[in-house]
C-alpha cells in the first residue's frame, strides 16, 4: 500500500483539498474508479459525488465521536443515526452546510461485540497508535498501526468481513459514489449497461439494484478491486479494497429530495469488499 501524502494538520483545510486527497488515496488503491470515472465523463457527464463513506472501528482514538470534528471543521454537520445490527454497526450520515459537497457516510464497528479473540486482535492495533491523527486529514491518514499477522486477518474476515477490512484499510474513502441524479441520463439502465460494456462486476447480494423508488434511492455498487498487502511476516496476499457506488434519489411526500440513507440498501452494499464475493 502506498502511504499518503500527509498535510499539515495545523492547517485549516478546504474541502476541494480534502477530497482531493481523499480521491488521490481511493484510485491508488481502486484501479476501477477512474476507468469508471472516465467512463461517464467521456459520455458528456459532469460527475457530481453523492456521497463519499468511511470506515472505522468505535475505539478512541480514531472512532466517530474522537473523529467527527475533522468533519464539523469542513462544514458538516451531523444529519442523523443508522444501526446495523447483525453487522455490529452504527453509522452516522453528515450533510455540508452548504448542501454543494458530498454527503458524507461514516460507520464503525461495535468493537465489545465481537469475540474476545477479535477484540484483542483490535485492541493490539488501535491501542497503540504511535500518532494519533487530528482534524480533517486523519479521513485520509491510511492504516496507522504495524501491519497485522495473515492468520489474524483471516480471523477477523471469518467473524467479520469489516473488521478486517479496517484492519488493513486503515482510514481512507471506501467508496466514492456517483449522483445518477446529475447523470445526463438519469436511469440505472443507463449506469448498469454503461457499466457492463467495460466489464465491471457489480455487487448481486439482494440483486443488483438496491432499494426502491418509494424506499426514496435506488444504489447499486462495484465489487471491490484487489490491492496486494504485505502482512507481518512478509507474506503477501491479494485482498478487497475499494468499490464505486452510484445513488439515485427520489422526492419525499413534502416534495423535497431525501437526503439519508436507508439501511437495507446500506446492509447489502457493506459486502463489495468481502473476501469471498467474486465466488
Ligand atoms: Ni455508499
């Protein structure tokens, strides 16, 4: 994994340089993302991202309460509270004051609810971060421990497919996710033909498509691309990093154009970067 390129954290960033640097760090890792991003500019769009999600684990110092003013600093603002249950998951969802960036999708997995073998797994990561990262650049500080041990991974994969990814992943944009809205054709038909005419594998788990038009958006997203990662010990292994998303959204009933996420969508989407879904 390439390491990113740090800003300095004692300066005030602007958005377009945060998502900057998260876009650098998301295609060094995700080789599909700008084919797919050139994809539909070379068709005459503008891309305009709906939302951009992030990972991580509930432990200080990195979990959403220690990491959210990085967020506040750029704008954002708190828009509401999702529970995955199953999954071990909270999420929060966060809307720029200025409703002209990206929405942004932020979960983290419940640590205390995993095995004990997993949590201490966890904890021998987290806890001994040398540096821990402040404001809006730790979105994009990348892993900030020593690398894990393969068994330890597969571990982790085998109780929680998330937790794994974190814990090789670090913190960096997971996926970036193209607004279908601002598409000038504005049809998933149009997304998913487009799509597969360069071959990309979309996510199937409850189908291609996610959600209805009466659930307000409409998601489908890639299969994570494989990175190769060095684990502890030298040895190497390809692995899930990153997917592309694309959203639709619809009007609610007051005729405003809803701005969460639904969890059932959500719940399907979390398993393009599994282990095992290309199988
Ligand atoms: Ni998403």
């Amino acid at each position: 994994m390439g390491s990113y390129q740090r800003c300095n954290v004692g300066e005030k960033m602007s958005c377009e340089e945060f998502f900057q640097y998260l876009w650098q760090g998301y295609t060094s890792l995700t080789p599909q993302a700008e084919k797919i991003h050139k994809l539909f500019i070379e068709d005459g769009n503008d891309i305009v991202n709906d939302h951009v999600a992030f990972r991580t684990f509930n432990l200080p110092p990195i979990s959403i309460s220690c990491l959210e003013p990085g967020l506040i600093a750029l704008g954002y603002q708190a828009y509401q509270s999702y529970t995955f249950k199953e999954k071990k998951l909270k999420a929060w969802s966060y809307n720029h004051e200025s409703m002209l960036q990206p929405r942004l999708f932020f979960s983290e997995l419940l640590v205390e609810e995993l095995s004990s073998n997993a949590q201490q797994i966890i904890h021998q990561l987290v806890d001994d971060i040398p540096l821990p990262p402040k404001g809006s650049a730790a979105f994009h500080a990348g892993r900030l421990w020593p690398s894990l041990s393969w068994k330890n991974y597969q571990s982790l994969s085998q109780e929680s497919e998330y937790a794994a990814w974190v814990a090789v992943m670090g913190l960096c944009a997971n996926h970036f996710t193209i607004s279908v809205n601002e598409l000038k054709n504005d049809s998933m038909d149009y997304v998913l033909g487009k799509l597969a005419s360069i071959n990309i594998n979309m996510n199937k788990q409850g189908g291609v498509l996610k959600g209805t038009p009466d659930s307000m958006l409409v998601q489908c997203a890639t299969l994570a691309d494989e990175c190769e990662v060095c684990f502890s010990g030298g040895e190497k292994h390809r692995i899930p990093s990153c997917y592309y998303e694309f959203a639709k959204r619809y009007k609610d009933v007051n005729g405003q154009v809803y701005q969460g996420f639904v969890p059932a969508n959500a719940n399907t989407i979390f398993h393009s970067t599994d282990l095992q879904s290309k199988k």
